[in-house]
C-alpha cells in the first residue's frame, strides 16, 4: 500500500510538469510557481504528519482505557 506522502510526492509532481510547461517562456515565473509549488508540499506533508500523530495518539488513549 502507497504512503500517503507517496500521493503527496505525485501530485506535486504533477503540478511541476504543468507549471513548467505552462512557464516555459517566462523562467522567473516558473521558478515562482516551482516554489509554490515545494512549499505546498512541505505543507501538505506536514498536515498527514500532524493527523497521523494525532490519530495514534486518540488511538492509544482509547485502548488504554479499555484495557484497564
């Protein structure tokens, strides 16, 4: 099974093609856009991140209780 980081990473990569070949002309724009682009990532990355810690955490909260 994929990674949600994997999704993430293939998206985004995606996105670059399009941004590159849409600013193919215009290099200062595409290294803006190509930015973007990375910072997204970085953000979207750090939100699975974030749910992923959150989600074990409520998970070990619950079966402690039950355990107990």
């Amino acid at each position: 099974m994929f990674t949600p980081n994997f999704y993430i990473d293939q998206f985004q990569a995606t996105k670059k093609i399009v941004a590159d070949q849409i600013f193919k002309d215009q290099p200062e724009l595409q290294s803006v856009a190509v930015n973007f682009i990375d910072t997204q990532t970085s953000f979207a990355k750090m939100l699975v991140d974030n749910s992923i810690t959150v989600n074990k955490l409520i998970w070990a909260k619950l079966t402690e209780r039950t355990t107990q």
